[in-house]
C-alpha cells in the first residue's frame, strides 16, 4: 500500500512540477506598435500607445484637469498634446545616418474600457518626415526610446509601397497583433521587444546577394478576455445578494487561480512526502498564504497609488519572484539535506546514544557511553559495540536476534511550513490589484477589501487541499512496505531535490 502511495505521490509531483510556468504580461504592461512605410518622397510612421489599466490609472492624476473624477474629450486631447512633443523626440528615424523630424499629422486618444471598469489609454499618430536627396541604396534605422523602463509588448513592421524595395531589415513585413488590438496567445510569456529597425531601401535594382524583406510566420491570436475577478466590483449596485454571490464567485475564483501554473503546489506536495503533516499544519500553511497574498495586494495597491514615481509596480514582481525562489530553495536544500542523511544513516552517525532496549528476556541494555546488561540483580557486565558508537550505513541492525531501525520520522518544520506558505503568497495577482484600484476608483473600498480577501482564501484553501490529499492518501495506504524497498525509501528525497529544482527555476525566471 505504502508502495502505491510514493509511487502515486512522485507522479504528481513530476504532473505539477512540469505544468509550473510563468505568468502572462497582466495589468502593467505599456505596449508600443511602429509600422515604417517608405514613400518616394517621404517616410509615414503609425504609431500606437496602449496603456493596460494600471498605467493608465497613473496616468489619471494627469489627465484629469478639472479633477472631478472622469476624463473628458477635451482633458484627453489636451493630454495628447502635452505629451507628443516629448513622445516623438524620443522617436529616432535617420536615412543615410542623417537625423530626420517628425510631425504628426494627426492623432487619436481613446480611453477603451478594460477589466473592472477601469480605462486604458490608447493613442494612435499618424507620423511623417520628408526624406533628403536619396542615395541609389539608402539605409534607414529606426528607434524607439519611449518607456524604456516598462513592461510590454514592442512592435515593428515595415510596409512594402509600390515603386519602393526593402531588403536586408532586421524588422519583418507583417505584424502579429493587428495594431496592439489582439496579442498571439503563445507568446505572451515572452513579448516582443522589438524597438530599433534597420533597413535599406531603393528605387531601383536590388543588389545582389541582398535578402527581400520577409513575413513573419502566421500565430494563432488570443480572444480578448475579460478580468472575472474585477468585473466582480462592477455592479450597478452593491446589495446584500450580490455581496453573498460576489463573495462565492471570488473564492470560486481564488481556488481557480490557484490550479493555473506557478502556484506551489508542486511544492506543497513535495514537501509533505515523507513528512509527519497533520491537518493543523495545513491549516496553518493556508492562513499564511491568504495573509500573505492579501498584504502583498494592498502593499502593490498602495505603491501603485502613491509612490508610483519612484518604484514602478511591474518591476517589484521580479523581485518578488526571486525572494519566493529563494525560500522554496532554501526549504529544498534543508529537506534535502535531512532526508538524504536519513536514509543513508548518517542522522546520528559519530555520536553516542542514549536510549534503552528490553529484548523481553529479563534484561535490558543501554546505549550510553558502554551498553550494560542486567540479568535480574545477580549479574551485571558491559560491552560496547564498534567504540560505543553506531554506523548507520543499513536502517536496520539486530540485537540478540531483535530488529530495530533507527531511521527518524521527519516532522514538519513550523519555520519551513511558514517560509513555503510566504512563498505560495508572496506575488500578488494583477487581477486583485486592478479588483483593489476598481474598488478605489468607484469608492467601494470596503467590498474591494473583503472580496479580494476571500479571492485569497479561495487560493490558500487549494493549495492547503493539495496539503490535505497528500496526508490522507498517505495515511490511507497504510506505513507497511517502506523499510524493504530502497526505491520507495529514496522517493522524499527525490521530493526535496524537486522542491529545491523548483526554487532555482524560480529564480532563473524572475532573473531572465
């Protein structure tokens, strides 16, 4: 039964650890899209800036003149015009390494509605500069130096006109996202950060050994979705049913989010093979993830509110990410540490110990410095066994014909069950934060609170039933089995080595 049990456990394990991937670009991102067509005499530029609802929310501060809590036709196109000049100095477009101006010829300023009824910022310019005298072969290069520090998706698409041949571009013909309006699905975990082009072009010949300006391969796009989580906050009217309903919907929510990849329950149960877990422990793994998601939602909100200036949200998540590599590594190498000297019986190896044995036949023995026998009160000598110490290279050794093993049960650790529910905890969820700003922006502060509450205690209640199957399963096949077979005995070692492989991947990705 045992047997069953580890091999039961190592597969899902393995299941878990392999589904654990990153997350996509979120409520941060500052997205960029550039498309280069080259007239006979000219060059037009398209350009479009699409704000995801946390920057845009920053932004409001500065658009909202008359601050009376929307943002206007006029307050919009008077934002527009504020920021261009700066927007398109910071646009380099030079032909034959001479710098080139740009105007705009004109302009466009949306605020679509994104998740939780918060806006997004959209900004469409149609750009041009006038080219000099042309060469034979002329070579354009082209940069984009606007929010260099942000997040996003960054595209570059070069257009064919009639009479004009482009070749040798480090930028392709065809764009993926349709102007920033829907993004490929299989590649939102590592967006384009195309930001300089470069590319000759001529009205004549192609030289040889040149190479055509080329398409990208085709990508299937991703249906916009919207935000369940904030929508949650979006409600005509806050009342007592739709409190009740909004409050299951957002643990229904929590637990969902908690079964999408990167949310520790691999590490859950790798840890807890081959440990002595109780109920209460898991209990107390789930208070501390729920504690800790919340905090770190109202810390990111209040970041994001007041300080937004001088720490840029999306470049905490990073940070994060490694503080809860780090912990899931440090938790790795400790249980690997332990479990792998107590199978090899090195637990106690190079001391003396200090128990007693009675092997039912009138005497007993002590494992002091010497082991001494008493044979009722007529007979008292001593003996040592190996210079009064035990080598533990086998779990098991015989005394007078009586088996024991002297491999430990491992119990849980308070502070390692801490530190892995911190780190089950540790990233917020962008749905919370923009569920948070929702909540602010439509003064329902207090619903927003309890609602991202229980959308943490919907996430630790998964992760603490992960914890739970684990111990139930283990305790229903039974402990028989597991002393006879080396295989089984190594599985929590093996557990703990995922764990901490689990934490270095960790901290690669939020370093990469």
């Amino acid at each position: 039964m045992r047997t069953k049990f580890y091999l039961l456990s190592g597969f899902f394990i393995l299941i878990f650890a392999a589904i654990a991937t990153a997350h996509p670009l979120g409520n941060f991102s500052v997205n960029q899209y550039s498309r280069l067509e080259v007239e006979k005499s000219d060059i037009k530029i398209r350009q479009v800036l699409d704000m995801a609802e946390i920057p845009t929310f920053q932004e409001q501060a500065a658009i909202d003149a008359d601050k009376d809590g929307t943002l206007s036709e006029d307050e919009l196109n008077a934002y527009a015009d504020k920021i261009t000049p700066q927007f398109l100095a910071n646009l380099h477009l030079s032909v034959n390494n001479q710098l080139l101006a740009l105007r705009a010829e004109s302009k466009e300023i949306t605020t679509p509605p994104g998740a939780g009824n918060l806006p997004t910022l959209r900004i469409q310019w149609n750009l041009i500069a006038d080219l000099p005298n042309k060469n034979a072969v002329n070579q354009v290069v082209f940069e984009n130096k606007n929010y260099n520090e942000r997040l996003g998706w960054n595209e570059i698409v070069i257009n064919r006109t009639s009479g004009i041949s482009i070749f040798d571009s480090t930028a392709f013909g065809s764009g993926i996202t349709d102007e920033l309006k829907a993004y490929p699905a299989d590649t939102l975990n590592s967006p384009l950060t195309e930001r300089t082009a470069e590319f000759s072009f001529t009205t004549g010949a192609v030289p040889e050994n040149a190479k055509t300006l080329q398409n990208r391969d085709g990508h299937t796009t991703a249906a916009v979705q919207t935000d369940r989580l904030a929508e949650l906050i979006n409600v005509p009217e806050v009342t007592p049913s739709i409190i009740f309903f909004g409050l299951l919907l957002a643990f229904g929510l929590g637990a969902m989010h908690a079964m999408s990849p990167g949310h520790g329950k691999a590490v859950v149960g790798a840890y807890l093979v081959g440990s002595k877990g109780t109920p209460k422990h898991a209990a107390f793994l789930g208070l501390t993830v729920t504690i800790t998601h919340t905090l770190g939602v109202f810390a990111l909100g209040l970041i994001t509110l007041f300080a937004s200036n001088y720490i840029l949200p999306e470049r905490l998540i990073p940070i994060l990410s490694f503080v809860s590599g780090l912990l899931v590594l440090y938790i790795g190498l400790t249980m690997f540490k332990s479990r792998l000297f107590a199978v090899l019986g090195w637990e106690n190896a190079g001391h003396h110990h200090g128990h007693e044995h009675s092997h039912g036949d009138g005497h007993s023995h002590s494992h002091n410095a010497q082991h001494e026998h008493s044979h009722g009160e007529h007979e008292h000598h001593s003996h040592s066994h190996d210079e009064n110490s035990h080598s533990h290279d086998n779990l098991t050794h015989t005394h007078d014909g009586h088996t024991h093993t002297h491999l430990p049960p491992e119990d849980i650790s308070w502070k390692s069950l801490l530190a892995l529910g911190i780190s089950g905890g540790l990233l917020p969820c962008p749905s919370a934060l923009v569920l948070m700003l929702s909540a602010i922006s439509l003064n329902r502060v207090g619903y927003g609170i309890l609602l991202t509450l229980v959308f943490s205690f919907g996430l630790a209640a998964t992760l603490t039933a992960v914890g739970l199957i684990f111990l139930y399963v283990g305790k229903a096949f039974g402990n028989s089995g597991l002393a006879e077979n080396r295989i089984l005995k190594a599985l929590p070692v093996f557990s703990a080595f995922v764990i901490a492989c689990l934490g270095a991947v960790i901290c690669y990705n939020s370093l990469s």
